[in-house]
C-alpha cells in the first residue's frame, strides 16, 4: 500500500493574514551550504491575486524544517511585483536566486495581449546570498540574455532551480522556464493556451552570465508548455516535468536533455502515468537512492489530495509513495532534508488550498517501499 502517516510530522512557515501579507504563493526549497532549509514564497501584500505588491520571502529552518525562523525578505520591487522564485545552492557557497519583475498593474492577460510596454513586463532579475539565505546582494536584470523580445509573458519555475552535479556540463545552472509567443491565427489576443512555450536559462560561470538552452512552444495546442521544474537522473540526463494545460487529457507533460539542458533529446510529450489536476508540480531526484520523487495534487480534475509519486525508471512510470491527505492543495517543491528524510512544501488549507504554505518531513523508506 502506498505509505500513510497516522502522525505527520508537519509545520506550516507561512499562513495567509500574517506578517502584513494578505497571502503567501508558489513555494520553492533549497538546502543552505551551512544545512538549513530554505522556504522561499511570495508574500502578496494585498490579496492573493498573481500581480500586485508582491515580495519574495522566506524563512530558516535548522532543525529540518521542524520549526522556522523570522520572515526574510529575499526580493522586494516597492509597490511591483518580485516573484517566481527560482533559488538554488551553488557548489561554491552561495544561494542564488533567479526571479521575476513587473509593474503592479502588469497582469498576465494583459502582458499576453500586448497591452504592457516591455518595461513594465516581466523582466528577469537575480541575487545571491552569501552566508545561507540571511543576507541578499543588490540584485542585477539578466533579461536581455534570458529572454527573446518577441515573448510577452515570461516565468520562472516556480520552484527550485538546478546546478549540475555530474556529465560534461557538470556545474551548470539550469533555471526552467516559460513564456507565451504572439498570436497567429486569426481572432485570437495571444491569451489562448496554445501560445504557452517552455524554455531554460544556463549559466557555466556560476550566474556571471546566461543564456537561453532548449526551446518548446509549438502553438498547435496539444501540448501548452507552461510551468516547469526539473531533476538530473544519475546518467547526466535532465529530465523536466512542466504543466500542460491543453484540451489534451494529460495534464503532464515531460521531456529530456542529454547536453545539460541546450536541447532537448524530443519536444515535450504527455506523461499519462501522471494523474493531476492542472498544476505546477515539483520535482527531486534523491541520488541515493535512485528514485525521481513528483509532488502535485493527485485528483484528476480538482486541486486536492496532495501526493508524493516515485519512479525508479527516470520518469517514464510513475507510482503512488505517498498520499498527505484528501484537503485542498496546489503548488508544492521538494528538498532532500537529510540522509532520511524528503521535504515538502505545499499550498494547503482545510477549506482552500490558499490558507498556507505548510511543511512536511516525509521519511525516505516510506517512498522508497513498492507498492
């Protein structure tokens, strides 16, 4: 049977209403160089809506996500948008994070129509921290590498972001991401699904500079790239998992690199044996062992029953490890928190999915057992 805990170990970094924040979204989680977990959110300042005063928080965990520290602001853009947090740990002692900015009055339907001027849009920005995520550095627009000036909507992840550990790019910095093309058929304003498209950043100088890798958006509708997140599997093989939002009945979608994320080995193709409601998911892989971990809602239609899948064969089927609970849920990320245990951090509440950011320690043998 698929593992169920009588009592979860759980503890909830970020609820709606507190800390002068109307909400919290999009969850992502790093491990700090000095061992302390990472919980990266935005902190809506004014309603849950996507756009608005939003900030890039977080909070410190050193007891493995057990209890947190005080709220940290990571990102701030005054009264606009900083968002989409992308962090990762680099081999060289930083955290960095990878994120987006836009005017406050910058939605995504009115960015797909066209109706914002570049500079108000989404634009790319990134900071690092030295001395584990206490500290932010100033933080410096990429968008000219990171993003073609012909796209109109444009994200990052949401979730954590990757840092090769093996193969000939080894050290690289992978940022999935998504963005939305210009309408070309006739009637439409560039808000239909079909012009979603996916994409990832490189950097192989540790964040100097970057530049865009694969790209996916062929607007047939069938397959709408949307939001990303990815893993490397022992080969060197970076396996990406993005949301797929099309009239297709396969709300995953999945694809491969084999060069580090420059090209991808096939465009995206529906991952069947991935049961979600329409949803960014998160993606791990747990190195030892070798086991791919997928976190996402796991009704067919709904935002509810968050759950843990695994796959011992780099992605191409997927079982059940773990199931939290029936509650509403949504966007999630996961972290390796120790030799034992899985982090997860996901957006839950009893009656939306929406009321907090919670955390749950997840012991490895429970999504290491076959079903």
């Amino acid at each position: 049977m698929p593992y169920e805990s009588s009592v979860p170990e759980s503890s909830v970094p970020f609820r709606a209403g507190s800390e002068g924040y109307a909400a919290f979204r999009i969850p992502a989680l790093v491990k700090a160089p000095d061992g302390a977990l990472l919980a990266f959110a935005e902190g809506r300042a004014d309603s849950a809506d996507d756009s608005g005063d939003i900030d890039i928080v977080l909070r410190r965990s050193r007891d493995g996500g057990r209890t947190w520290g005080p709220l940290l602001a990571a990102a701030t853009n005054g009264d606009g948008t900083a968002g989409n947090p992308a962090p990762v740990a680099l081999d060289d002692g930083r955290v960095l994070l990878v994120h987006v900015r836009a005017a406050a009055d910058a939605t995504e339907a009115r960015i797909r129509r066209g109706e914002i001027a570049d500079q108000d849009g989404r634009r790319v920005w990134l900071q690092y921290s030295e001395d584990s995520g206490h500290a932010w550095s100033a933080p410096r627009e990429i968008t000219g590498a990171a993003k073609d000036p012909a796209w109109r909507w444009y994200a990052t992840t949401p979730g954590h972001a990757l840092q090769l550990a093996t193969g000939p790019s080894t050290g690289r910095i992978v940022v999935p991401a998504n963005h939305s093309t210009p309408p070309t058929a006739p009637g439409d304003d560039g808000t239909e699904g079909r012009y979603n498209g996916g994409h990832d950043l490189l950097s192989d100088d540790g964040g100097a500079t970057w530049r865009i890798g694969y790209r996916d958006d062929d607007p047939d509708g069938r397959i709408n790239v949307n939001e990303t997140t990815a893993a490397q599997l022992p080969d060197g093989t970076v396996y990406f998992n993005t949301r797929n939002d099309s009239s297709l009945p396969a709300h995953r979608a999945d694809a491969r690199s084999t060069d580090g994320g420059a090209t991808l080995t096939a465009p995206f193709a529906p991952q069947d044996s991935l049961t979600t409601p329409v949803v960014q998911a998160g993606v791990l892989h747990l190195g030892d062992p070798d086991i791919l971990l997928f976190s996402a809602p796991s009704h067919p239609r709904t935002r509810h029953r968050m759950a843990v899948r695994a796959s011992t064969d780099g992605g191409a089927r997927w079982r059940v490890a773990h199931t939290v609970d029936e509650r509403p849920a949504a966007y999630s990320d996961l972290v390796r928190a120790d030799d034992h245990t899985v982090g997860l951090l996901y957006e839950t509440g009893d009656d939306s999915a929406y009321e907090t950011l919670t955390f749950r320690r997840i012991p490895i043998e429970a999504l290491t057992t076959p079903t």
